[in-house]
C-alpha cells in the first residue's frame, strides 16, 4: 500500500533534481538518463551504494557491463569517464576500497571522538548531488561556524576535514590547518599570500605577491597532492609518489641530489637557483654533500613543506636527523632578509652548530 507513495515521492523528487541539471553533473540525463534511480535502486535507496557505486561508473570499463545493481538501462558507457578506480591501486592512495563500510551518515568532521576509525569514502571529498565540472567539492561542509558545519569555499576547507582539525590525526602527523595559517612566521601560501616577500628561487609565473594578472600567488593542496600521470584522472586519489604527490619528494637523509629526487620542490623552485646558492650560501653543500661517504640530506631535513610555526623560510628541522648541540640548543635565528643571513644552534651529521652562521 505504501509503493504508490514512494513512487510519486520519487517523481517529485526526481522533478526537483532535474530542475539544477544544468550545473549537477550527475542530474544531467546526458550522464545519467534515469537521475536518480540510477544510484538509489533497490537496497541502495539511502545510501546510494557507497564508494563501489560511484566506480561503477568511474571505475573498470567492465564494471558497466556488470552492473548489476543498477536498473537496465541506467548506466551510459561514455569514453571521456576515466578510470579513477585503477588510481586506488597505487602504491600511495586514499584508502577509499582499503577499508570500506566505516562512513556514516552521521559522523561528525573533524572527527571529534579519537575511537572513530579513519576512513575516506568518496562522499566524504565529493557531494554527488552538487558537484560539477567547475567545483568538484560543491556541497561539501567543511568547517565549522560556531555551532554549525557549512559548505566549503575552498580545496583546503575540505582536506582540514581529515588533515587538520581531527581529534585522531594518526602518527605523527600535524595539524595542517595549523601549518598553513597566515599567522606563522613562515607558510607556503594556500590560506593567502606569503609573508616572505623575497623567494628569489621562484619560477614564474610563481611570484610572492599578485602584482601581474598571470601571476600566481596563491596555491592549493592539488598543487602538489595529485595524480602522478598528467593524463590521468585529476585528484588526490592515488599516485606512484608518497603522500600521494604529483612528484618525486626524496625526504630521506644520506641521499644524492638530482632533479629527480626534488621534482615536486623543482616545479615551483629553480634548481639553477638553489644549488647556485643564491638565497642560502650552504644549500648546495647541504643537499649534495661534501663526498660518497657524506652524502646530501633532503630539504625535508631543514624545511617543513606546509609551514611553521617557530621560524621564517619554513625552517623546521626533522628531528630524526638534527638534534640539539652540546649546549642543548635546537634553534634557527634569522639575522636580515636582505642579507640572507642567520645561525643555526643544532647537531646534524655529528657536526656542532653553535652556532654556525652564513
């Protein structure tokens, strides 16, 4: 006795969707002919079927073919589709089929409870009601204003919903809200413009403040997190890089220079620059080492890629490798920016800082 009711719910439904098919991709009948029945048939009537049922139509091409849970008809075998499934079997991945069935409607993110298991479904990066060719996080709530959650404006807005804010940040993993904010000394510039207004290594149309129309002064997350195959489909789903970088980033200690070991950091930073030591006198010595038994250590090594908190020049040193000298110092003191000139209070590779100057 209910089915007629729920059949007309879904006419509504569907007639109201359709009314915003010109901006939702997947209310388009060009993509999806049946709107909305395509992704909630049968059992899938809430859920729409999760992660596995977005790569029905965003996976495998033989996954079309098998769809069995969506109504005959329903899904169109398009040629332009790529195959984001394949980027989750990457090396380095979001774990969207790693560890499946723990989204919920409900949850709250940020995470506020530390027990709630991590996890990163598509829907927690992408609203399928809202999102479009333009904004691919439309929809989205990504932070929170006072009491409430609202959409996110910007990329960042939704990557501060794992990576940021979370009660439960795993390992040794940092806050990167925190990192990118426009009050520390030194960020690479994703919230706003950098406070450094002499990065003499940039490569245009990179440029520490906007004064030109093609310059670039702000950047996103998907500036260096990305897919590694230019081709390929865009997004921080899965790549051949740690930390699921569009490049090669070498964070290793004892390791040699060369442009592939620093591709991510090369993209934006002229190698010509850096190893010409034109803004610090030791960065080639650092970076190449003095010989085959000592060999460079990586920017990683001195510099914190998102930000920090303490000193200029992203300076934050990896205390895995430096550690304080015999005075118990672990520090940076910046001395002039005209000049590039400071002093290091550290140990790094048995040699005592106490300081060194430059």
């Amino acid at each position: 006795m209910y089915f007629p009711l729920l059949a007309n719910i879904m006419v509504l439904l569907f007639t109201f969707c359709t009314a915003y098919a010109d901006n939702a991709v997947h209310l388009d009948k060009k993509n999806l002919p049946m709107g909305c029945a395509t992704c909630h048939y049968k059992a899938n009537l809430k859920s729409g079927g999760g992660s596995v049922a977005c790569i029905t139509c965003h996976g495998a091409k033989q996954r079309k073919v098998l769809a069995h849970k969506m109504p005959k008809g329903a899904v169109v075998s398009r040629s332009d589709l790529k195959d984001i499934e394949a980027e989750f079997g990457k090396t380095f991945r979001h774990p969207t089929f790693d560890a499946p069935g723990r989204h919920s409607q409900n949850e709250i993110l940020p995470e506020v409870d530390p027990k709630v298991l991590r996890h990163a479904d598509c829907v927690d990066c992408h609203h399928p009601h809202f999102v479009t060719k333009e904004n691919r996080f439309a929809g989205v709530k990504g932070k929170r204003v006072v009491n409430q959650t609202v959409a996110a404006s910007r990329e960042a807005e939704v990557c501060y919903r794992c990576h940021g804010d979370s009660v439960n940040l795993p390992g040794k993993y940092t806050n990167k809200r925190i990192e990118f904010s426009l009050n520390n000394p030194s960020f690479h510039p994703v919230e706003g413009e950098g406070r450094n207004s002499a990065v003499i290594s940039l490569i245009r149309p990179y440029h520490e403040k906007k004064v030109a129309a093609a310059d670039v002064s702000v950047i996103s997350c998907s500036d260096c997190h990305g897919n590694d195959e230019i081709n390929g489909p865009k997004g921080v789903h899965g790549s051949r890089f740690r930390y699921i970088l569009k490049d090669n980033f070498d964070a290793s200690d004892n390791i040699s220079e060369s442009p592939q070991a620093y591709a991510l950091c090369y993209r934006c930073h002229s190698r010509t620059s850096i190893l010409g030591n034109e803004s610090f006198k030791y960065h080639s010595l650092h970076i190449n080492g003095t010989s085959f038994s000592r060999m460079g250590t990586s920017c990683f090594t001195c510099h914190n890629s998102h930000g920090s908190t303490d000193y200029k020049y992203l300076i934050k040193f990896n205390r895995s490798v430096v550690s304080p000298n015999a005075r118990a110092l672990l520090k940076f003191v910046e001395k002039g920016t005209s000049k590039f000139s400071g002093e290091c209070y550290l140990t790094c590779h048995g040699v005592e800082h106490n300081p060194k100057s430059y």
